[in-house]
C-alpha cells in the first residue's frame, strides 16, 4: 500500500481503499501525483467517510477540481444594502457562493490558487449586486477580498450523482434573463 497517500495509512482492511490508494492519481501532463500528508488534516472525519463511501459505489466521483467558498463578511454586507429588496435583508451572511479551482497539492498551492482567482470571484461576488462596474470598490486587492470575505478551501470535491456534469457559459443576454425572472 502506498502510505505517501494522505488516507493511505487510514485503509486499514478496507480492500477497495487499499486498492484505490495504491493507483497513483495523474496529472494533466501524466506524471504521478503524490498529494502531501498535509492534505489529509485539511479533510474532515465526514470528508475521509465520503472518500470511502465514493470507494464502495461507483457512482460516485471526485472530481480533478478543489473548491473555494466565500461568504460575505461585514464590509460587503455594507456594500450591499442599497441594492437590497426585503428577501435579502434575511441570511445575506449566511450565503456561501462555491468556486471550482485546480487542484492543489499543499496549502501553499491552494494560496496561489487563490491569488489566481480572487479577482474573477470578487467581480462575479460584486455583479451579483451591482453591474454598475462603477460603483465598486476599487482597487479590488487581494486585501480588500480578504476583509470582504470569508474564505474557505476544500481538496476534495465529490460528484454524488451519476449523470455526467456539463458546463455552460453564461453570456450577458441569459443572465439578464436571469435577473428579470429572479426580479
């Protein structure tokens, strides 16, 4: 058994995990993927539970992306309330919004990851409200995201159903469609 793995070593007799962690994951290039005993601490007891319950039915998938989530702090909150309507003055904090990034193999690469994207979140946050560019904050920093948002990293992203994902671009004309619908 391959023990590098972060949940190599958790196996135990678990075949199916033992024999999963013995396949080297590749990447996009080919070459074997070792991820860093580090990632296995950033996993949650539920998260470790899932990998194995994705082992034992095949219709479960991880998927070759991570995720980053962020939620709204104070400072954005703020920001908001003049585009407000009365749904929204009920959980704007609660709200998570959930970005698909490459993988990463170390806290390290997840930073970079999100140094590579804050900018294309924080707009995207930021269009949700207002899509007067105008009026937002500007400079838009990498600080400025950190005081408007909670950030949260997530290694492993898992595809619970069996049909295949498809993506879809949204151009201007479907998100004002969107706007008009959704009031």
């Amino acid at each position: 058994m391959n023990t590098s793995w972060p949940w190599g070593a958790m196996a135990g007799n678990n075949k199916k995990v033992q024999d999963f962690c013995s396949q080297p994951r590749r990447h996009r290039r080919g070459r074997p993927r070792q991820l860093p005993s580090g990632v296995f601490s950033m996993l949650t007891r539920a998260g470790l539970a899932s990998f194995q319950a994705a082992t034992d039915n095949p219709s479960m998938a991880v998927l070759n992306r991570c995720a980053i989530a962020v939620a709204p702090r104070q400072p954005m909150v703020d920001w908001t309330r003049p585009f407000w309507t009365r749904e929204d003055m009920e959980g704007l904090g609660d709200d998570h919004s959930l970005y698909l990034i490459p993988t990463y193999d170390s806290e390290l690469e997840a930073q970079d990851r999100l140094l590579d994207s804050y900018g294309q979140i924080f707009s995207a946050e930021l269009e949700l409200w207002c899509r007067d560019r105008s009026r937002w904050p500007q400079p838009r920093s990498l600080e400025l995201f950190e005081a408007w948002f909670t950030v949260r990293f997530f290694p492993l992203v898992e595809d619970l159903d069996s049909e295949p994902l498809h993506t879809y671009v949204i151009d201007d004309d479907l998100q004002d469609a969107l706007r008009e619908a959704l009031g």
